[in-house]
C-alpha cells in the first residue's frame, strides 16, 4: 500500500499485477496515443526515443505505443512492416527497460485502403487482402518481439480494419460479415490465433475494442460484451475498451486531406473517444465496468483496462476500489505530465500539470510536430 503525504491512500493503484508473466509495477498504462513522430518512410525519430523515454521515467506500469502499422502501404504512420524498422525500436526498448521498470506494449493495426476522397468499405474487401493483413500482424508481432517489446496489443477499435469487421455495420454476406457475431469476430480471432502460434503461450497478446461505436447502427454494449467474453476464451491476456472514433462520424471519407482545418476524429463518436473537458469524468467507464462484468459472468479473470477522463489519481484509485477496470488507462493527462505517475506515488499530486483535454496534442500529432502539449513551454 502507498500512502501518499496528503490524505489520500492507493491501496491499489500502486500494486503490481502480472499479465501472462509479464510484471507491471502499478494499474497505471499509458493508454496509447499516436505521436506522429515519424519519417515519411514509418520509421522513428529520435524525438520519438526521448517522448516515451520520458514518458517511461514518470513510472507508469506499462505504457502502450500509438498504433504502430504492420501493412507496408503507403500511410503516415510508425511502422513494423519491414525489418529495417526494428533496430531504432530496440535501441528506446533497451533504453527504457535498462533506466525504468516500465512494460513497453506495441499496439499493431492495419486499415482499409483509402485515398482522397474515397475509403473502402468492409463489404469491397476481397478474401485475399485479409489473408494478407493476417501475414502482416503474423510479421509485424515478431518484429515487435525481436524489438524486445514486453507485450503486443492487436488494435481492433476505433477506425481500424478489424474494428470495421467486428463493427455492427459489416453487411458482408458470407462467413466474415452480417448478423452473426461469430461471423464479424472471425478476422480478429485469425488473427490473433495467427499471431498466438506465432508467439507462443507465454507471450503477452492484449486486444483494443470499441465498446460502443456511437455511430448509427454501430455496435453498442450488447455486442461488446459478448465480443469481449468470446476474447477472453480464446485467451487475450488482457482487454482495453475504448469507444467511438469512427471515420462513419467524421467529415469525410479522408478526413486528413479534404476538408482541413477542422477537428480531428470530429464529431460525436470522436469527442467520445477523446472526451473533452465539458464531458464528465471517467466518460466512458461505464462501458468498460459492462464488459468486465460479462468476463466475469463467463468465468474469466481477464484484466480490463479502462479510458477516457481518468483525471487524478484519486479517480483512478476509486474506479480500482469499485471494481469497474483492473488498469487506469490515462493517456492526455501523460502528455501533459509524463510524471503524473510518480508524482501520485510521493503524495506530491497537488503538483501535477492539468491536462487541459482540448485536443490539440492530436491535432499536433497528425498535422506536426508531434502529440506533445501546446501547454509546455518545451517540447516534453
Ligand atoms: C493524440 C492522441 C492520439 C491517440 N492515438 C491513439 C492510437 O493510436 N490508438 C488508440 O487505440 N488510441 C489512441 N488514442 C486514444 C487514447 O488511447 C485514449 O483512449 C483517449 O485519449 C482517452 O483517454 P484520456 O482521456 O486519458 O486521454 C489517442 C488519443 C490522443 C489524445
């Protein structure tokens, strides 16, 4: 037990947990946030070394990559699609593991294909190009386990290729779409079971879902839950729910290239994956505490990880004490203060920088330079 110097006392936000033999200090992740900070190849900047060496001294238990790329198309994003992108993740993976305790997780996806103007839908995707992408994340997790990452997490929510499968709205006729959720699971369970034969039992293989869309005829909780439960079977080691951020509620079918300036990952189902700060704490957590009971209920002890608005470690512990998440999943509160972690666990919370949740790091990450905090007067 930690007990801070001011009154409040973290009975388990400062305990370790072991997933699959992987240790974590703490319940503290570093949701994962794309960084943008990446050549026009997809490979890592040295600035991109510094941002999660940084981020990794404030002491998270593990701290989740933003997506990382596994399909070698052309896409403005860090990759793994190739084995020239391993060292410079080695080097920041050995740099980290040797000065901190924190787990370092690569968060691998691939997306349906897209130009200007135009986005493939879920019913054009043709067999192959799925029995392709199941390849890439087969190659894309050994390179990240040869790159000495703790931990791999397949990305299936948000606007990802497996996100769309899984989606409510996959009217693909035949064995990978429509009605039957066995039928819109089955890419994201090949996939896994590709990348678990590939890895081995002993490895850590987390998943990301949605575990509502907010989009009309998305997927809701009555989905998820059983999505999740079926995850949890197979043998995911651990579940994060996330929700929303669907290109279906953007403004347009290329939202970086048509209509610029406006805000990112726009509309409803945007602001619900990234809530800002007019939306109430712990937005989204409800979903998360659904979903975590459903794995219980099917007799699973899953570790379920929960995002969204975790804004004081005081939250983070009662969501803990509540039972609702098993990991705090904080992500723009550790861009505004990568030390949030550390500073919660000396009792010196009184000094930890507000994250102001505008948005504007993801603005920043996606236009340049990089998912830092336009509050910083230095790039942190
Ligand atoms: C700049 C930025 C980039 C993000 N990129 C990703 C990503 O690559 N993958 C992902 O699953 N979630 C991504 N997210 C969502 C976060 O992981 C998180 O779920 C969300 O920001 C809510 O948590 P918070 O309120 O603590 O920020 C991103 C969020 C931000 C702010």
């Amino acid at each position: 037990m930690v007990k801070a110097k001011q009154d409040t006392v973290y009975e388990l936000l400062f305990t370790p947990i072991t997933i699959n033999g992987m240790e974590l200090e703490n319940r503290i992740v570093m949701a994962p946030a794309h960084e943008g900070m990446m050549d026009e190849e997809g490979y890592i900047t040295p600035a991109y070394n510094d941002y999660y060496f940084r981020r990794a001294q404030g002491g998270p238990g593990m701290i989740v990559l933003g997506g990382i790329l596994v399909n070698p198309r052309r896409f403005p994003a860090p990759r793994l699609s190739d084995d020239k992108c391993v060292p410079a993740y080695k080097n920041m993976i050995g740099r980290i593991h040797s000065e901190t305790n924190t787990k370092m997780v690569a968060q691998l996806y691939d997306l349906l294909k897209s130009a200007r103007g135009w986005r493939q839908s879920v019913e054009e995707v043709p067999i192959e190009q799925m029995k392709q992408s199941i390849d890439f994340f087969e190659s894309g997790a050994i390179r990240a386990r040869e790159a000495g990452f703790d931990a791999v997490e397949i990305h299936a929510a948000h606007g990802v290729l497996q996100a769309d499968f899984l989606s409510l709205k996959n009217k693909r006729k035949g064995e990978y779409g429509g009605k039957k959720l066995e039928n819109r699971m089955r890419l994201t369970v090949e996939v896994y079971e590709r990348v678990r034969k590939a890895l081995g039992k002993d490895y850590p293989i987390g998943i990301r879902i949605n575990g509502d869309e907010f989009i009309t005829g998305g997927t809701t909780m009555t989905q998820s839950t059983a999505t999740a439960a079926k995850l949890a079977e197979l043998g995911l080691d651990y579940i994060s729910v996330s929700v929303g951020g669907k290109y279906d509620d953007s403004y347009g079918a290329d939202p970086w290239g048509l209509a610029f300036p406006y805000p990112p990952w726009g509309g409803y189902s945007g602001f619900r994956c990234m809530p800002e700060k007019y939306m109430p704490e712990a937005t989204n957590i409800y979903i998360a505490e659904a979903i975590r009971k459903a794995v219980r209920d099917a007799g699973y002890d899953t570790p379920i990880m929960g995002a969204g608005r975790i804004t004081t470690p005081k939250l983070a512990e009662k969501l803990l004490q509540e039972e609702r998440i098993d990991l705090a999943g904080v992500c723009r509160q550790i861009i505004r203060d990568p030390d949030w972690p550390k500073k919660a666990k000396e009792g010196r919370e009184k000094e930890i920088k507000k994250c102001a949740y505008c948005n504007n790091c993801i603005e920043t990450a996606t236009v340049g330079p990089g998912g830092y905090c336009k509050l910083d007067k230095e790039k942190i």
